[in-house]
C-alpha cells in the first residue's frame, strides 16, 4: 500500500475522515497525519500490535500487516 497512487490514498484519507479518524484536507498524500489516523483506526479494532504503544504516523511494518489483516476481514479471508 506505501507504493499505492494518489487516488488510493485520497479513497483512504476520505474514508478515514468519514470514521472520525481524519481531520485534514483530501490530498492523496500519504504523509504521517494519514498514517497516524490509520494506525489509531486500528488500534481501535484491535488488529494495531500492542507493542506500538505509540502511534508513529510511519506506514512501517507493523501499519501494513494490520491493515492487510482488516482488509482481509472485509473480503471475507
């Protein structure tokens, strides 16, 4: 996902704003404000390791599998 376009980081920023998540402006960018957002959004349903006690805002390691793994949970893997 680091190496995703524009269009999909913009379709992520909206989504994260639309939970509450979000509070900047819709630019496709994926800078650490983006990132952060996304890292409490899954922290928030678990899947964030407990070891990241503190959301970094860096779309590392730990952010891509946590995401991949609620992804999975929406295409029913």
């Amino acid at each position: 996902m680091k190496h995703a376009g524009r269009y999909t980081w913009e379709a992520v920023q909206e989504w994260l704003n639309g939970l509450g998540y979000y509070q900047r402006a819709i630019d496709g960018k994926p800078g650490r404000y983006t990132i952060a957002a996304l890292q409490q959004f899954l922290r928030k349903k678990g899947l964030y390791p407990a070891s990241k006690w503190r959301v970094d805002g860096d779309f590392g390691p730990a952010t891509a599998e946590a995401f991949q793994r609620y992804l999975n949970t929406q295409n029913g893997q």
